[in-house]
C-alpha cells in the first residue's frame, strides 16, 4: 500500500506558523515588563516555539500543499498553537489556569475564540496574563479568516462560500497569488476594525461615559469582540462597564461577524451587494426577532425588574452577543426566566455569516437548509416541477445543498454524544450536572459560544466540570472552530492509505 498524504508538507507548514508565534507573545512581554511581573511564562514559549518552529520547517518535502496535506495542516495547526498558548498559563503557577487540563481548556478556548473559561479568580492574575488570553483569541479570529480564505475553502462548504463574486470562488480553490492578496486585505479590515473599537472605547473613557475604561481595557475587549470571542480580563465581563459600553460593543459584535468580504465590497460604495445578499438579510433578520422575542418574554417575566432602556439594551445584547458567538455577558442571564434562557439556548446554534470570525452552523448553512426544505416540500406536491436552490439569486448546485444536509446533521449529531459524555461522566465523577446545563456546556464549547447556564453560567466558570470533560471540551472547541470535516477526514483509513 502507498501513503497518499506527504505528512512532511503539512508539518512543515505549521512549522512556519509556529516560528513565528513569538510575535503575538511580544504584547503580553512588553505589558509584564511594564507592570514589573513574571516574564518567564512569554520568553519560554517564544524561544520555544521559534526553535520547534524552525526544526519543523525545515522537514524536507516532495511537493506542495494539496487538498490532503491542507487537511492535515489545518487540524495540526489550531492543535499546535493551542498547546503553545497554554505554556504562559502553567509558567505562571497562579490560579486554576496553572494546572495543565485547565491551562490547555484556556489556550483552546483562545485559540478557536470559544470564550469559554475555568477562570474564577481573575483578581489574581496579571494585567500581562489576561492580555495573551485576548491575544490568543484576536490570533484565533484573524487565523480563520486567512487559513478560510486560502486553505479551508478546499475542505469544506463554509470555506468554499467566503468569497461571493464566481471569480474569487474559483480562486479560492486554488492557492494562487490572488488568494495572498485577498488575505492580506482582509488582514487590514480586520486591523482597522480592532483599531476602530479601541479608539471609540477609549473616547467613552475620556468623556466620562465610561470612567471604569481603561486603554489596557479597550484593547484587551476590542481583540475579543472583532474576533466574537468573548473573553475578558473582567470577572464581570461587559457588566463590568457602563451602558454606554455596552451598547458601543453591540455594533462590533455584529460587523465581526459579518462577511468580511460584504464588508470590503460596502466601503468600496457597493451597498447594491449588501441590498442583494440573502444570507445578511437573514443574519440581520435573525438578529432582529430573536432580541424582540427575548425582550418581549422579559417584559412578561415577574424578574427580574429592568427598565425599558434596561429590557432592550441587554436583549440586545445578548442576543448579539450568543448568535455571533461573542458570548460576552452584560447581566447575568442564568437568572433570567426558563423561555429567555431557552430563546438563547437555541441562537446558540446559528452563528453569523460565513466569511466571517464567527463559529456555529451559520446562518448561510441555515438559510440553504430552509430554502431546500421549502423546495423538497413544493417538489413532492409537483413532482415533474423543477425548482433548484437560489441565493442572491445565484443557483446552489445540489452537491452544495447535500453538503450542508450532511454538516449541519453531523453537526447535531456531535451536540448530542457530547451531551451523552458530558451527564454520565459529570455522574461518575459525583459532580452535580443537570441535563440542561450539560447541553447548554457541549453547545457553548462545540459551538464556540462561550458562556452556557449553571454552573457554566455567564458570570461562572468550567472549572467545576470533571478534567476528563473539560479534556473533551477541549476537542470539542477544535473539531468546531475547524468545521469538523478536516478532523474526521484523518480518522478515514483511506485517506492515509490508497
């Protein structure tokens, strides 16, 4: 039998990302110099990192990246950084982050910007410490899009949909220059994007409508909102902050979830693209009935007591904050009524555009699924019709539409068996999980949402779940942030061997 996948290209192209991995680690080395604590948990991982990095690039190779060897890469890749984020974490020797379970939970949820944490003493740690878990998660949210862009749009339906024009689609299932181009642009959106959040953070500190804004807060919150991550050097999250800040983040929330490629288009004065597109119409429309759902059930609910301001702002907000898969917090919402925290269970499962930071299903996959449901229906009454799938205008071909059937049904299968995990190994470990919590955690980590309800909760942590679930969790958050097909792939005897 003759091996198909030239393991060594792969390695060696995660190598290369690896070699360079101490450049983000110069944020967090600068701010400990700064505040005069421990540097060791940063030179570590850079030396590290740059000396692994180039060992590896340096796997002599027979050929250049395909369709296998990307597979490989891309798994290997989230896998690699993960592991190398989580060294700072148990350097540091402080808080349940040391312990190595815990340390990799922290730096998986960075890296796949999940947001969600087994931090409960955030007082403890670091101004330098919670800066690379933001890091991490700006690193995770700018990865997707590039490795999107250039590698992912071989491997699955959500890559293949990131560009819009038929043009760059072709492109993109190709490797070419083209491709450098369009990563490097969006690469600036994405910059500009931070840098936009931080200016307007820092403008409502200076005016007095934030006070409790700092410059180190609005850079640590802007990393984790363009990227719809979640994470926050706060204990709080944005409860921690004023309204103002709160209803600024909203707007951040929804662009970092948006098409990055519909956002370029708009600035250039093509808004006829964003008129035309389906897949933002439901996105925002989606956005839209959910907060009016969730405010309507709040206003009817006996507590908790908010004012009118109060009832829209964190509808709003959350709304935003769990379909994007930001999973910030501006209330507690595991106190709210039983129908709220079930609206916002189910928008766990949406997600925002593809082409975006976002996780989830995505509402493109969605909106494939209720269009083609709606025509299977019509075409069982007409049988002789023809009627195929359109989006903005354009025909799905039914290979896509099976594709996606078959994503979103794996995907629900996933959800289920973590479940499953999650109850029978809370209860052999006599930690006490109810079925509710236990789906809500397997969402919020395979989805990459972040917070869930209970002991999981907005304002809680994942520390009280066993080290064998949070080890599950932990793969949970890497199969999902990689659209699982890049993952279960290596499992297939065939794809290692002819």
């Amino acid at each position: 039998m003759t091996a198909l996948v030239d393991w060594r290209v792969s390695v060696g192209l995660v190598g290369t990302i690896l070699k360079w991995l101490w450049i983000p680690l110069v944020l967090p080395l600068a701010l400990a110099i700064y505040d005069g604590t421990a540097v060791i948990p940063f030179l570590v991982p850079m030396l590290g990192s740059a000396v692994l990095g180039a060992a590896l690039e340096r796997l002599p190779d027979s050929r250049e990246l395909q369709a296998r060897e990307a597979f490989l890469m891309v798994a290997c890749t989230w896998l690699g950084i993960a592991l190398v984020g989580a060294v700072p974490f148990v350097l540091a020797g402080t808080g349940t982050i040391a312990e190595p379970v815990n340390a990799l939970f922290e730096s998986m949820s960075g890296i796949t910007t999940t947001g969600a944490t087994v931090v409960v003493d955030f007082e403890r740690h670091s101004r330098a410490i919670h800066l690379w878990r933001s890091t991490l998660q700006w690193l995770g949210g700018l990865g997707i899009l590039v490795l999107a862009t250039a590698v992912l749009s071989q491997l699955s339906v959500g890559g293949a949909k990131l560009m819009e024009t038929e043009t760059q689609t072709r492109d993109v299932n190709k490797l070419t220059p083209r491709i450098t181009e369009t990563a490097a642009l969006l690469w600036k959106l994405y910059i500009g994007l931070t840098g936009a959040m931080i200016a307007v953070l820092v403008t409502l500190g200076l005016v007095g409508l934030a006070p409790e804004m700092t410059p180190y807060d609005a850079v640590a919150h802007a990393f984790t909102a363009v990227s719809t991550s979640g994470f926050s050097p706060r204990g709080d999250s944005i409860a921690a902050f004023s309204p103002a800040v709160q209803w600024a983040v909203i707007p951040f929330m929804a662009l970092g979830a948006t098409s990055f490629v519909l956002l370029y288009f708009v600035l250039q004065g093509d808004f006829d693209r964003l008129r035309e597109s389906d897949e933002f119409r439901f996105y925002v429309g989606t956005l839209g009935v959910f907060s009016a759902a969730v405010a309507a059930v709040l206003l009817t609910s006996a507590s908790p007591t908010f004012t009118a301001e109060e009832t829209v702002r964190h509808s709003v907000f959350q709304v935003v904050s769990i379909v994007t898969t930001t999973g910030y917090a501006s209330v507690d919402f595991d106190l709210w009524s039983p129908a709220a925290k079930h609206l916002l269970f189910v928008s766990m499962f949406i997600g925002g555009m593809a082409g975006s930071t976002t996780c989830s299903i995505k509402a493109f996959r969605w909106l494939v699924v209720i269009k083609a449901f709606r025509r299977d229906l019509f075409v069982a009454t007409t049988p002789s019709a023809v009627r195929p799938v359109r989006l903005s205008g354009r025909v799905v071909d039914e290979e896509t539409v099976r594709d996606i059937y078959a994503y979103t049904l794996v995907s629900l299968v996933f959800f289920i068996l973590g479940t499953v995990f999650v109850v029978i190994d809370a209860s052999r470990a006599s930690v006490t999980v109810t079925e509710f919590e236990a789906m809500s955690a397997v969402s919020a980590t395979f989805f990459n949402v972040g917070p869930a309800f209970g002991i999981a909760g907005p304002l809680a942590s994942y520390e009280s779940f066993p080290a064998s679930t949070k080890v599950v969790m932990a793969l949970l958050m890497w199969i999902g942030r990689i659209e699982i097909i890049p993952v279960l792939v290596l499992l297939l005897p065939s794809y290692w061997r002819s």
